[in-house]
C-alpha cells in the first residue's frame, strides 16, 4: 500500500493521495484508496478535515458547524437547483419587462404601442399607479398647462387619452389646445377645417380625457397672425395685410368676426374657463391702405383689435382670457394699462438664459400693472423647425430657470398665475413637422416634473424614470444624453418611435459622410468627374462600397417608418414625414448610384487636356470605345 501524501491544493491537483479514502471539495468528490478512514475537503478550501468511515460521516474540522449544510450532498444539489431556477426567474422577468410586457403604462385607457425595436402589430397597456417619490411643491405657481399643437402631426385621440393622464401624472395642472383646422368647425367657417380633422365625437373625448385627469381644457384660438389655415384659402384671402397668408388686417371688421365666430363654436363645444387668443408675431401691421387711412400707428392698431377680440370672450361667455406677450413687450405703460384688467399676459421664451430675452424690468412692469402674469418655457419646437427629437436638457434648463423666476417674483409678492409649458408642432402653418408629440414625452415628463417640483433632482429623474415605464438599465441623465435616446427601450406610447428616429438619425449620418466623402472630400466623384466621365474605377468603388448596405437599410426604414408611425398619427402625416426625411436620403443615393454606374461604364479614357472636346461628344466617343471594348 502506498503512504498517504498530503499536498496543499485542491483534491484533483494531487492535494490528497491516500489508499481507500474520498477527497471531499465542495460538492466535487474523488475517491482514492487508503487503509483508515475517510479525508477529504469539508467544503472549506485550504482546511484538511477528517471524517470516519461511513459508521458516524461527522465532519470533524473546526467549520463544521457553519458548512454542516454542504455535508449532504442531496442537499446541496437542492440548493444549486433552487440558486438556478431563481436567477432563471430573475433573468426571464428582466427580459420580459425590457420586451415592454411586464408593467402597464400609466396612463388610462388603452394605448397602442409595440415592443421595442419592431414594427409587428403594437401590445395594448393599460394604466397603473407608480407610486412617486417626489410630489409638487407649494412654492412653484399653483397652475402649470402643457400645449397640445395639433396644426401638425396631431395624434390618435387614443394616445391623447393616455397623454392627458400621464401629464396629470406628472405635475400638470391643465392643457392648452391649439386647435387650428383638427377642430370641425361648422357653417360659414366649415372651409377652416382641414380634410383630416377631428370629428365632434373625438373632440368630447379629448375633452372628456382632460377632464377625467384632472386637467383643466384652454382653448387657444389665434387672432392676428398666425391665421395662415384661414388666409390662404380664397374665402378669406382679403383679409391679408399686404401679400402675406400670415396676418390679418385689424382695419377690417371682417377679421375680428372670423376670429369671434370661430371662439364661438369652440367654446359652445366645449366650456372652458380660461381662452388664449394669441396674437403673437404680427409682423406686418399698418402696410395696407385701409391701415394707413386710419393714421394709427402699428401698436394702436393691434391694441384696438385685440381688445375687441378679448371684451367679446368676456362679455360673451364671461372667462379670463390671455395672451401672448411679445407684441407689447416693449410697449409704453400706457398701452399696457389698457389690457389690464382684460387679458393677461403669457411671457415666452425658449433659451437657458431667459433674461436675456425678456429682462427683469420688464416682468416687474408687468407684475405692476395686470393682476396676473403666465411664464411660458417649452418641452418642444423650439430648437429648429426641422428637429425630430426635443432637446430635454436645454428644455428642462429653461422651465427651471423660469421656475426660478416665478419663485423670485413671489418672494416680491408679485402674482405669477402659472406656467404654460409649449410644444409646438410647425414653427407656422407653411413649415415642415418639427418633433412628433409621441417621441417628445420623456420631454414633456422631465419638465412638467421640474415645474411641479421647483427642481430637477435625482429624485425627479427616478420618478419620471417610473412614469415613462423604464426597465432597471435605462439611466436618465439629461447631462449626458440631451435627447433622452435611452428612453427608447422604456414602454411609454412613443417609445418605438423615439428607437425608429434614434435609427433614422444614425442612418442619416451615414448617408451624410458617404456623401461628403464621396463628392466633397474625395477627388474621383466630384462634377468634374462626372462631367468628362473620367475617374479611376477602382476609387469610386471604394468610395461607394457602403451604397448597397445604406440602401438597403433605408428601403427597411421605410417599410418600418409605415409601420410604426401609422399606430400614432393618420396615413398623411405618416407620408408628410417620410417624404420630409426619408426621401430626401433616396435622393442623395440615387445620385450616388447613377454617378458611380456611369463612371463605372468606362473603361478607356482621353490624354488630357478634356477640356479639348465638348464633354458630350466626349462622353459618346469612349462610352462607343468602352462598349467595343468589353465586347472584345
């Protein structure tokens, strides 16, 4: 028999030789002979424990009351199998609720959405109550509306259902609808609607959705400028101010009864307490001849129609009524003193640094004469009339620094009424869609939150975090990602198309730099090569090896861009935006393709200088020689 050699290590190294004996490590075990009893390991590595043989099987090491629960080896096979089917659970659960599948989306009423990252037909969520960590604090302005814009892109009314809860959700107090042609007017204004307007029906449920969360329904109505959706039709093409669609004339009576009469129909729809009239960007005031008869200057002339517009909605349904401020910004006290008491004023802009635009003596002249005064920030449409995600950060900085200024101005005991938070949907009638409402809720989110709680904390992003239904490995971090593209894997209505846009953006890149490098950087696809067909074949087969890979990407885009698109927003504007981004890249790799198909047709060239024979004679001589060529 051999003697028994005991050497530090694990058991299969050779740590422990003996005839007849079992090495126990953990739940491994090998038998080697010995003539005693049995050695081994009693699952605690580096101690040598001994053990008889199978009369007693009590571990005799010093752990052996702490690892006596490794001893059975049944038992620890129960506990391996339990320790593998709970992290299996775990890891079907995480799953399951990144797929979207896991925790309904809290806003009530069903709400399409699909999982993220496809395009197949969308689940349907409906609302829970996230319990928040944060909750509105007393000293931000008591009212805080969002803007509903819907002169563009204007959703399904089943996403505005779930939106009016999940704003509530998120500190809203009410909402301001810009109704503009989605509102089915009737009788003599029934050409003011657009084809694709809401009918009745859908308009009370918006209005009953707003209701139903809380939030109290102002409509806005635009009164001088902005009135594009009435002036380009040929009903109403002589109210303009000169040769603009854009604004009115206030000489006319015929414009003040337009306005009024579509108030009307508003109102009698839908009772509101409150009514904005705009009257914002009137730009060309006093150029017609009726204007100039009146010897008025360009001021008078908008403070007599807009007075006239705000006494009818305070005489006729008896409601406060507002309006937008930059037009008497500047204006002498005097003017200003004639609004007081009839419409107040909703302070505007859009930057970090809002008083640079609007400075301080301004909002104390206010505050002294109109007995309440509206700050407005934005949560979208502000940072270019082609943006297709909100810049969250600069938003959430700019509702934070008008949040800040609201809070001063109530240290001063000056009455700040509320905060209307704007997200515009075109810069004017005539623009292109700026960014969809679907996709800029995790901006409408962080700033309502930032409102309603006077700041933007972790635990403000932790709670918008739950109301945008974010699964454990999304992280909010406006600092690092201004766009908020990590929402894209959370389960809030939208979510699959911030992923399409976050697609669309990186494809565009890359069609982008293609481009610059193939006809701006590089020297073998520029006009002058494609004017004398003279290029090195081999260069612009390189310079377009990605064409194929783009284009073929692109045509899924597109095919995804219906799919997706088409669960928020009717066919047209789901085309609007194809045609608006997607075209536009079809174009720059046809050209592509065209350029390097035709280049690639040659193959022998002229001696220089090109310049000897017209580039159309030229191109049919070597493209007859390239021809025989390849013939041959």
């Amino acid at each position: 028999m051999k003697a028994a050699v005991w050497r530090k290590g694990s058991c299969r190294g050779g740590g422990l030789r003996e005839q007849g004996k079992r090495c126990r490590w953990w739940w491994r075990q090998w038998r080697v002979p010995s003539e005693g009893g049995w050695r081994g390991w009693c699952g605690h590595p580096g101690r040598l424990a001994v053990t008889q043989p199978k009369r007693s099987g009590r571990c005799t090491a010093p752990h052996r009351y702490t690892m006596a629960l490794f001893r059975c080896r049944s038992t620890r096979m129960v506990l391996v199998a339990l320790g593998l089917a709970t992290a299996a659970i775990m890891t079907l659960g995480w799953w399951w609720r990144l797929l979207g599948a896991s925790r309904p989306f809290p806003g009530r009423g069903p709400v399409f959405l699909e999982a993220t990252g496809h395009s197949q037909a969308p689940q349907l969520y409906r609302s829970t109550h996230t319990r928040l960590q944060t909750h509105p604090d007393t000293a931000v302005p008591a009212d805080r509306f969002w803007h509903l814009d819907l002169k563009g892109g204007a959703p399904r009314v089943e996403v505005l259902e779930s939106l009016m809860v999940l704003a509530a959700r998120a500190g809203a107090t009410g909402v301001l609808v810009e109704w503009e042609d989605a509102f089915p007017y009737t009788g003599a204004l029934a050409n003011l609607s657009a084809h694709t307007a809401y009918t009745m029906q859908e308009v009370h449920r918006i209005a009953e959705a707003a209701k139903g969360a809380g939030l109290t329904l102002v409509h806005l109505m635009q009164s001088l400028g902005h009135l594009e959706y009435a002036l380009k039709l040929p009903q109403w093409a002589e109210l303009r101010e000169g040769e603009s669609p854009a604004e009115a004339c206030p000489s006319r009576p015929a414009t003040a009864r337009l306005v009024t009469d579509a108030i009307d129909q508003l109102m009698s729809a839908m009772p509101s307490s409150l009514v904005h009239i705009g009257a914002d960007e009137v730009f060309t005031l006093g150029q017609c001849s009726r204007c100039r008869a009146r010897d008025m200057t360009p001021l008078n002339l908008y403070l007599h129609h807009v007075l006239h517009v705000a006494k009818h909605v305070r005489t006729r349904w008896g409601v406060r009524v507002l309006m937008w401020d930059d037009m008497v910004r500047r204006a002498p006290v005097q003017a200003l003193r004639a609004l007081a008491g009839v419409a107040e004023p909703v302070v505007w802009a859009y930057g970090p640094d809002v008083t640079r635009m609007v400075p301080a003596y301004i909002l104390r002249t206010y505050a002294a004469i109109f007995p309440k005064v509206w700050l407005a920030p934005a949560f979208k449409g502000a940072t270019g009339p082609r943006a297709i995600m909100p810049d969250a950060a600069r938003h959430a900085a700019n509702t934070l620094a008008w949040v800040q200024v609201a809070q001063r101005m109530q240290h001063a005991r000056l009455n700040v009424a509320g905060l209307i938070i704007t997200g515009w949907s075109r810069y004017d009638h005539f623009s292109v869609l700026c960014e969809l409402l679907p996709p800029s809720t995790p901006s409408l989110v962080l700033t309502l939150l930032t409102a309603s709680r006077g700041s933007l904390t972790p635990a403000s992003l932790q709670d918008a975090h739950a109301l945008l239904d974010c699964p454990p490995h999304v992280m909010l971090n406006p600092a690092q990602d201004r766009h908020l593209w990590a929402t894209r894997d959370c389960a809030f209505p939208g979510a699959n198309v911030a992923a399409l846009l976050h697609r669309f953006a990186r494809l565009r890149d890359d069609v982008k730099d293609m481009h610059h490098e193939a006809e701006e950087k590089g020297g073998w696809l520029t006009p002058y090569n494609l004017r004398y067909n003279f290029s090195s074949p081999a260069r612009v087969r390189e310079a377009t090896m990605s064409l194929r890979s783009l284009s073929s990407s692109l045509k899924e885009m597109y095919e995804e861009a219906r799919a997706v698109l088409s669960q928020y927003h009717d066919t047209h504007t789901t085309k609007e935006w194809t045609e608006q981004h997607l075209d536009p890249l079809n174009t720059t790799l046809t050209s592509l393709r065209r350029a390097a198909t035709t280049l690639l047709s040659f193959t022998v060239w002229p001696r220089r200088p090109l310049d000897l024979t017209r580039p159309n004679q030229l191109t049919k001589t070597l493209r007859n020689h390239s021809h025989s060529s390849l013939t041959l």
